[in-house]
C-alpha cells in the first residue's frame, strides 16, 4: 500500500515539475513582452495564465503534503525498503526547487522591469499633459491678440 502512495507522490512531483515548466516558459515570455514594450492587455492575459497555473499548483501542494503526512510515520519505519522510491523522489524536489528559484528570479526581474515601465508611462501622460496645457495657453494668449476689442473713438476735434 505504501507503494501506491509513494507513485502518487512521484507523479504528484512530476506534474508539479511540468506546471513550473509551463509558469517558467510563461514568465520568459513576459520578460520579452515588457522588454519590447508589448501591450498591456497581453502583459495582464500572460499573467491570467499564469495564474490559473499557479491554482492548479496550489492543489497539488496541498495534496502532496497531506498524503506525505498521512504516511510520514510508516515511511520512517521503513526507509530501506523504500530507498528506491524516496531517492527518485527527492531528485524530483530538487528538480522542482530549481525551476521554483528560476521563476522567482525571472518574476523579480519582471516586477522592477514593469515598475520602470509604469514609471516612463506616468512620465510620458504628466508630459502630455503639460504639453497639452502650454498650447492650450498659446492658443487663448493668441486668439486674445488677434480680436480687436472696442476702441474708444475722440469725436471732438
């Protein structure tokens, strides 16, 4: 019985592994999109994406983790017997770690690149709207030039 567990925690890893897999590619991915200034919609549908991907992680490591408690204590008792199967298991945490490091490196990578794009973005508007207010200026400041007013007009000579 312990068997059926330990495969359903290898296949556990395994499918953990692929999803990081697919975040990692997703990650990359919108690393090029804020570097050649790709749209925001598409930076935000990456992102959904990822999310989703992330959820279905989240199941995994609940399940993963309440079946390794589950027989925790039977697994101590026999390790030799299991060395096999504990061994292919660790490699894959160690697998699953690494892609988890590489992700957090490339999301932190991404966060002050989208930073410095908001802050470009936001610089840009407030200088549209500078722009926006000097002709705005010009152009009450020359339409008052070209409009004769009343003049005053001496009849008495």
């Amino acid at each position: 019985m312990l068997d059926n567990y330990l495969q359903i925690l290898n296949d556990s890893l395994v499918k953990k592994d692929a999803i990081l897999a697919k975040i990692e590619a997703l990650s990359s991915a919108q690393a090029q999109m804020i570097e050649e200034g790709g749209s925001f919609e598409d930076i935000d549908a990456n992102m959904d994406q990822k999310a989703e991907l992330i959820s279905e992680l989240e199941l995994l490591d609940d399940g993963f983790e309440s079946l390794y408690d589950k027989i925790k204590a039977e697994l101590d008792d026999h390790k030799s017997e299991y060395k096999k199967e504990i061994k292919a298991i660790q490699k894959l945490i160690g697998s699953v770690m690494d892609k988890s490091a590489s992700i957090q490196a490339i999301e932190a990578r991404n966060k002050k690149a989208m930073e410095k794009r908001f802050a470009d973005e936001r610089k840009e508007l407030s200088q549209r709207k500078v722009t926006q207010s000097v002709a705005y200026d010009y152009y009450k400041t020359t339409s008052k030039l070209q409009a004769v007013g009343p003049q005053f007009l001496d009849k008495k000579k």
